[in-house]
C-alpha cells in the first residue's frame, strides 16, 4: 500500500529564516496557538501583504487595517463573522507581533448578516444516518449525538472515549480547547467494536513497520514509545498510509473530512431531506433539539464548546416562535 497525501503537520523552520513569513510563524508558536490557530494567522496575514502590496516589514501600517477590513466587508462581500476573524487576526499581528498600538479603529462593517443555521429535524437526522454504513455512519451519529465538529471527531483516540463514566473527552478542539460531552448509549456497543479494529490493525501495521499514530510534538518527545499504544491511535483511522513531512515516516493518519460529507450528500438524496446539510449541520441540529427540550442554554453553551454565550444564542433564532406557541393564521 503507498500513500496518497501527507500528514498535515507543523513543518520545521529555520529559526534563523529571514523571512517575515517564517518568523511570524515561530512567533505563533512560542504562542503555544494551535496549529488552526497559526494556518488562519498566517492566511489573514498574507491577504493583508498581498492587498497592500507591501515590500518589507517597514512598510506596516496600523491604518491600512481600516482599508483592508472596509475591502473585505464591501467590495468583497464577505460575511460580518469573516470580517471579525480577519480583525482579530490583525489585531495580533500588529499589537502582539509589530508591537503597535492598535488604537480605535474607523473601518466599515460588512453589511452581510450572519445567516441562521441550516438545522435537521430528528426524523430528518435519523433518516440520513439510516442511509449511512460503517465507520461513516458512526461518526455522523458522533456528530449528532454529541455535538462534535467533524474535526474533533475525527481527532479522536482510543482513550478519548470514557465507556463507564458515558462521555467523550475532546482533547483536540477548536483553539486547542478541551471539554466533555455525551456519549450516546446507542454508540456504546459500536464504539466498543471499532476500538478492537483498531488494536487489530495496528497490530498488523506494526508486522510491517508501519504502526503508530502522530503525536503532538511535546507529547512525542516527552513519550516516544506512546505512538505504538492502542489508546493513542486514533479511533477512525485511515485506509491508507500517510507520509510525515517532518521524518518521511509512513503510518496512518486519521479518516479524512472530505469522505464524511461525500457520504453525507450522498445519504441526504437518498433520504429524500430538501435541504443543504453538511457534517456542521449535524452538529447545529444537536444543539436546537438540546433547546427544544429545555435545555439551559449555559450547558449547551459547554458542550459545545463556545467561548461567548453569544455564539451559542444563535439556536435560540432557530427555535424561535416555532416552540412559543404561536399559529399561523391560515391554519386558525
């Protein structure tokens, strides 16, 4: 078997590299910011040069700010979420890395409104998964029943999974954020199958010298015989090798995202659901049927894993007047 991608993992860089770009990333790292974190750092920065035309680091300007953001929110019609994520980007740019003041900044708001979820109802939910099959109706069921983002899903390892205490630990979360959620007893007894194909192929990985699982690099100096134990190999491995960037190591990595939502488009047309739904969705429908039967918004708010409160207010627009008792006129 030959691979068909690389891990995507932090590469090494020289930390005498000249480059801005090289050095802006070390700086994000000794951060200790997750790896999301430095890709979207690093793109918003990127943008911003390219859009300025800038020649050298002397260059940067904390007013240009204001016209790269009125840009973006007018002329690119981008949404106010996006909007916000380049700002925050920038912010730490020039505050935390070009040490600038930052000040009160004058640039015009998207005028692009965050949209309403897309939510599924549970028949709907059901239906799809119905018409999923193996490892991918699993993780969809993942995504409905705890409120996972396919990522996290995805990220998971064997000992992520807490079969007596019923909860799932995600160690790997958005923003390098842990947190616990659900694990639904409908899950148990597959989740409990799919750990003994895992210790089984990594046992025949291992016969060919190609067992382990990637590990962060902190925990891979710090334990570098943990690689090759069942509870850090990831719970949905890939059917294919993958090659470390870093050492040319081949091993597998985890199941790709890509796969999940082809499985899921193909599942919705079979189950005859007219809406849009990606692996999101999912995770969108988990937290309005949260709502819908009376939980507080606080503790959806944790399992989700939002920082503001606000983030998580966006469901109560999708329940809405549906669950207030209010009728349509025509059906008085």
């Amino acid at each position: 078997m030959v691979y068909t991608n690389e891990i995507e993992v932090r590469r090494f860089i020289e930390p005498n590299s000249p480059r801005f770009s090289d050095q802006y990333r070390l700086f994000i790292r000794a951060r200790g910011l997750a790896y999301t974190t430095e890709k979207a750092y690093m793109h918003w920065a990127s943008r911003f040069v390219r859009f300025m035309n800038y020649q050298s680091q002397k260059d940067f300007s904390v007013d240009d700010i204001n016209l790269f953001l009125s840009n973006l929110g007018n002329s690119r019609n981008c949404s106010i979420n996006t909007q916000k994520i380049a700002l925050n980007a920038l912010v730490f740019l020039f505050r935390e890395y070009l040490k600038q003041e930052v000040g009160d900044l004058a640039f015009q708001y998207a005028t692009k409104p965050r949209k309403i979820p897309i939510v599924l109802s549970a028949r709907e939910a059901t239906a799809i998964i119905n018409c999923l099959t193996g490892r991918k109706q699993l993780i969809v069921k993942l995504l409905y029943g705890s409120g996972l983002r396919i990522s996290e899903a995805l990220n998971l390892r064997v000992k992520d999974i807490d079969f007596d205490n019923g909860g799932i630990n995600i160690m790997e979360g958005k923003g390098s954020k842990s947190r616990r959620t659900f694990l639904p007893k409908n899950c148990i007894d597959e989740l409990n199958a799919q750990v003994d194909y895992v210790g089984n192929l990594s046992k025949a990985d291992k016969a060919i010298g190609k067992s382990g699982a990637y590990m962060p690099d902190a925990l891979g100096r710090k334990l570098p015989n943990a690689q090759y134990e069942l509870i850090w190999q990831y719970l949905f491995p890939a059917d294919h090798y993958s090659k470390d960037p870093r050492s040319g190591v081949e091993r597998r990595h985890h199941f790709g995202a890509q796969q999940i939502q082809r499985a899921i488009k193909v599942a919705t047309s079979r189950a005859g659901v007219t809406k849009r739904v990606t692996c999101h969705t999912f995770r969108h429908s988990f937290a309005t049927e949260l709502l819908r039967n009376g939980t507080d918004i606080r503790a959806i708010q944790e399992l989700l894993g939002h920082t503001s409160i606000e983030t998580t207010q966006i469901y109560t627009h999708v329940v809405g007047v549906l669950n207030r008792g209010v009728v349509s006129p025509a059906d008085l």
